[in-house]
C-alpha cells in the first residue's frame, strides 16, 4: 500500500488543500470554513447528516491500485482533535475490535493523566468513516499494515500500542512486524489463538440475523432480526449490562455507525469482518512471537462471557515460551469490553504500563482540563457533559 502525500484542512484556517483533496481534517464550523466541509461532503456525495467528522482526520492512501481512506483521531496534550502528533513525546496507537467505532475510546482520550501523550486511533477497515476494501482475505495481517502505515504517514517513528479484543490480537501482530518501532503492547480481553466453536457460532447467528434485518430489499427486511442481531452483539460486548449514561451513548452512536456501514449492498460486510476475520486469523506461534521486543500486558475481563480467562493464561504462556516479558492481570467484575465500564481501573493500568516503558523526561505535567474529541459527538446521542469525570 503506497502513502498519498497528505494536506491539510484545519479549523482555522487552511494550510495546504490539494485538487486531489486527499488528507483532509474536517471540523464541525460555521461560516466559510462550514462551506469547505459541506463542499468536501458533496464531493465525496455524502448527505448532511452522514457527516459528524468533528474529530476526525480523513487520510487516503492507494492501495491494489486503487484508494482507501482511512477516519483517524489524534489527540496531544494541547489540543483535542489535532493534525499532527508532537514530536519527542511518547505516543499510544489505540487499536479498536469489531463493532466499533473510535468513540469506544472516549474515556481514554478523557483522561487527563494519559493525555500527557499524543493519542492516534483510527476506525479499522469497514467500520465507520473508514472507506477502504474488505474482502474475503480480511484479517490480522491486513489491519496491523493498516496501522503501519497511518504510522508512517503521520511520522511517528515509535510508539505504544494497546489494542481490545480484536483490536489486541492486531496489536501482537504489529509488534510482530514492526518490533523496532512498537515500545510496549497493552491488550484487554485477549483473543483466543483457536476460537471456541460457540462463539463463532454465535458470532455467525449475529451476521445472519444482522443480514437478514439490513439487506437490499426492504420488502424482506426482517426488523425483528435486526433487533436480535443487536442484542446478541451487546451480549457480547457488555452481558447486556447497560447502566451508565456513557454506555448508552456510546451504544447509540455505535448502532448509527454500523447501521450506515453495514447496510443495503454492504449488509455482507458483517460477514466478512465479524466471522471470516476470525476464520481466516491462524495462530501465533512462538517463532513469530520470538520478534516482539517490547514488554506485554494482558488485560483478563473477569466476566467476559466471550473469553474465558484460560485462554489469556495460554497466550502468556506461549508469549513466555518466546522470551517476550510480559504478565497478566484482571479486572474484576468487567465485562468484554470492559474499558468502556470500568474506565478508570483500565486508564490506570494503561497509564501505569505506558508510564513504565517509556522515557518519562519530557512528558509534560498532566493539562489541568482536557476535552475528549468525541465528546460532540457523544452529546448527540445523550451523554451530558460531566457524566464521565476522570480525575
């Protein structure tokens, strides 16, 4: 995959906007700079309220010969929703799972203490505002290069990278192709190397059901299906636990992504991504493993339905079989996707792991206020200011 040169749209004014349009950051504004967002969203023949990139970077790179464009997030100390990392400051390249969306990581990008780094995510291939090719090859491989490469495109030489479920597996897998660019590697609830026959097929009855209830023709658009299909993924995700005001937000704004991702024509990416990733993902072996040079920590959810903790015990077992250091700890009472619960238990142990690895001497003191990107974007969809106050 060759990197398109980027250029730049910013919030106050225009640096560099190329006839190619090809690396865009698209705020929400008014007044003229609102008319350059809405003549990049017709350009790109997207409607009014397909757009809420108030956070994100657009960055296309070509690839197979023709053009991916990928929704990235940067934060750093100073700024929200930057353009560019700060250079001699460490960075964490956040790594989401299936389902989601960059939002999923608010609370990180919240945390005041761990924005004392620059802080990248990006919606993976198939999710979201990410435009980009998914066919039957989907798998870790893929999206670890993904990641590479909007490493290499921002110009972040080294970094952290922590990674959720999927996300983790992507995360060891970058690691393993770049073991002289990645600092540490975090991953909470960490996959299984052969995924257990129930969940794949529960994964398969959530792809049938999503189908059935989002396909071409809306005369056989099964609405009960769809319902299914979303109660079996936040099974999944969250033991369909869902209490707290963020949640719900968050819950809210995912289903919007994926019901505009996965829908119509695109119904068949649920396929892809959710059940033929994981047929297609073979297992790590230890003289893959043997590359990793940075430390590991897993990241057990006590009460994730989805992986058991046996199966995190293996992956440290194989992982100290090839010399990499690395341990194990869990969180207790989370779900799967227990960042998004226990949000501050997981800050605290990404921060101390990161903290722990990493040059300290030029980390500036934690900013005294700071402003997650996605928090726009969460308000539209219920999350009151406030609701989510990490010290």
């Amino acid at each position: 995959m060759q990197v398109v040169s980027p250029t730049f749209l910013l919030c106050t004014h225009i640096v560099s906007l190329d006839s190619c349009n090809q690396f865009i950051v698209a705020h929400s504004c008014s007044g003229y700079l609102g008319r350059f967002r809405n003549r990049w969203r017709r350009r790109q023949g997207l409607s009014q309220d397909q757009v809420c990139l108030s956070f994100c970077t657009l960055l296309t790179c070509t690839s197979d010969g023709g053009f991916d464009t990928f929704s990235c997030t940067i934060s750093t100390p100073t700024e929200a929703s930057a353009s560019h990392i700060i250079r001699d400051l460490p960075t964490i390249v956040l790594i989401l799972p299936i389902f989601a969306a960059s939002a999923l990581f608010h609370p990180i990008f919240a945390d005041r203490h761990i924005r004392r780094f620059n802080l990248v995510t990006s919606d993976p291939r198939g999710h979201a505002d990410t435009k980009a090719k998914v066919d039957a090859t989907y798998g870790r491989e893929i999206l670890a290069d993904d990641v590479l490469k909007i490493a290499e495109t921002l110009n972040i030489s080294s970094f952290h990278v922590a990674g959720l479920a999927m996300g983790g597996s992507v995360a060891l897998q970058v690691a393993v192709c770049a073991p002289h660019r990645v600092r540490s590697v975090f991953v909470v609830s960490p996959a299984p190397q052969v995924k257990p026959s129930e969940v794949m097929q529960g994964r398969q009855e959530i792809a049938d059901c999503w189908i059935r209830g989002h396909q071409t023709n809306p005369t056989e658009i099964d609405e009960v299906a769809a319902e299914d299909g979303i109660y079996g993924a936040l099974q999944f995700m969250y033991n369909n636990v869902i209490e707290t005001p963020l949640l719900k937000a968050l819950i809210s704004y995912g289903v919007n992504k994926v019901r505009r991702t996965w829908t119509g024509d695109n119904a068949h990416l649920i396929q892809l991504i959710t059940v033929q990733f994981f047929l297609n993902q073979h297992p790590f072996d230890v003289s893959s493993l043997e590359r990793i040079r940075a430390p590991v920590l897993l990241v057990h959810c006590s009460e994730d339905i989805v992986y058991p903790r046996r199966h995190a015990e293996a992956m440290l077992k194989l992982l100290h079989a090839a010399d990499v250091e690395a341990r194990l700890v869990t969180l207790e009472g989370a779900p799967h996707w227990g960042n998004a619960t226990h949000l501050e238990e997981t800050n605290a142990l990404l921060y101390d792991f990161v903290m722990s690895s990493c040059d300290t001497s030029k980390l500036p003191p934690p900013p005294e206020i700071v402003e997650s990107p996605f928090v726009e974007e969460l308000a539209r969809h219920g999350l009151v200011e406030g609701e989510v106050d990490l010290e």
